[in-house]
C-alpha cells in the first residue's frame, strides 16, 4: 500500500512518474528502508509483464469476469429450481425464463465489436470490386432477375423481412429463394448452404412443399395422392436435384 500510495500521490502532483522519482519520494516519507529499499523497488520495476502483451492479459481478466458472472447465474438458478415449488404451478416455467434470461445476459455482454482503421475497410471494399469484376450480382443470386437487379444479389449482413397478408404467397417465396439460392445461388452458379427455420410447418411438410415446387406439381395432387405416373417422375427427378443441394431445415418448436 505504501508503494501504491506513493506512486499515486507523484502521479497526482506530477502527472508522471518514474523509479528514480518513487525511490526519493518514499526516501522523503522516511519509509523507503521498510519496504525493501531500492533494491527491491528495482526487482519490481523489472518483473512487471511487458506492455506488448497487455491485449493478452487484458482477455485473460476479461474471460475470467464472464466465467465469475456465469458462475453467480448458475448459482441463481440452482437457487431457483431447488424452490420452484413456492412459485405455484408455473413455477418450472418461471425457472426456465429466468434460466434463460440469466444465460443470456452472460452471453451477451461478451458481445463486443472493435475499432478498425479505415485504411483497412477501405482496402476490403477494393478487394470486393475486384472479386466481383465483371459480375451484374455480387450477392447471393436468388433466381428472380428482377429482385437481383434492385438489389444485386443477397447481401452478407442484410435482413430483409417479407411482409404480406395471410395466404399472399410469403412462405412459397421464401422457399422459392431457398432452392434457388442452394442450387444456383453462389458466384459462378454454384450451390450456397441454405438454413430453413420453420415456426409454423414441420420439416416433413417444408420438404414435400419444396418437392412440389421444384416439380411442379400441384401440393393438392400430392397431399390428396391423386398422382399421375408423370407425377411420380417430375417428383422424383425434383428429389434428385434437392438431395444434392446443401438444405437444412429446422423446425425446432418455440425457437
């Protein structure tokens, strides 16, 4: 403590501070003897951790931090499932919410995004025009020339929210994009790994639908099985194709 306060107290009067300047200030306290002397002001000049690794040590603290607040919110739910009982009949579902909360918090504050020069982004955005040289698309194409025309594809980063009445055709338009995009949609015409998350139909439903339209054959025809041999051949060459493109679907209830 008596180090520290020093270096403060120079800090404060000084705005800077050195060995040479700690050693005579603690020589004017009358207590540079009982804390070692110069010598050991020395030894701990020069076993302090370069600056250059700063940026190391500073995740090293600040993962700590995360696993201290991860440990106090597992903590708290332990705490909250051991007396859920005393919440009534929701309580299991009350537990969960806060469990949720809880982890999510965590999780969050983690999330930290950091300076970068401009120099740097700008040299990003010339490698990009020179990647894209001679292409009318630089995103993802979706297969609808008139939508990729306005916006040129896709974008990385983008979220485009396709908003309609009920039964307007969003949830067909929407797989329209992802065959399309899984199939043809990369640079070059090539297949781009497509995820379909599923609020509403199970993934047995958006693979028959899928099926349908890659087919084209009425979804009706299919669920009532009122298929013609030309059918069962239109759907079993949509089948091939589909196999082979990168899909996932995922209709994990509640997401």
């Amino acid at each position: 403590p008596a180090i520290f306060d020093a270096i403060l107290r120079l800090y404060d009067s000084r705005q800077s501070g050195d060995l040479t300047q700690l050693i005579y200030a603690l020589r004017d306290k009358s207590i540079l003897d009982d804390i070692g002397g110069p010598d050991y002001l020395l030894r701990l000049a020069e076993s302090v951790p370069s600056a250059v690794n700063a940026p190391h040590y500073a995740r090293i603290v600040s993962e700590k931090a995360r696993l201290r607040r991860l440990i106090d919110a597992a903590g708290r739910i332990l705490y909250d499932a051991y007396h859920a009982g005393e919440l009534g009949e929701e309580g299991a579902r009350e537990v969960l919410d806060q469990a949720e909360r809880l982890i999510f918090d965590v999780a969050e504050a983690a999330q930290s995004s950091s300076t970068e020069r401009l120099e740097a982004l700008l040299q990003q955005a010339l490698d990009m025009l020179e990647a894209n040289e001679g292409r009318r698309i630089t995103g993802l194409a979706t297969g609808f020339h008139q939508l990729d025309d306005v916006t040129s594809g896709l974008q990385p980063g983008e979220l485009i929210i396709v908003a309609a009445r009920p039964s307007m055709g969003k949830t067909a338009l929407a797989l329209n994009l992802a065959e399309q995009i899984a199939m043809h949609g990369a640079p070059g015409g090539g297949a781009a790994p497509t995820a379909i998350f599923s609020l509403e139909m199970s993934r047995q439903a958006v693979a028959q639908r899928l099926m349908c339209a890659c087919s084209g054959v009425d979804s009706h025809l299919l669920r009532t099985n009122r298929l013609s041999e030309k059918h069962y051949q239109q759907l079993i060459r949509a089948c091939g194709e589909l196999g082979e493109a990168p899909i996932f679907v995922d209709d994990t209830p509640g997401m």
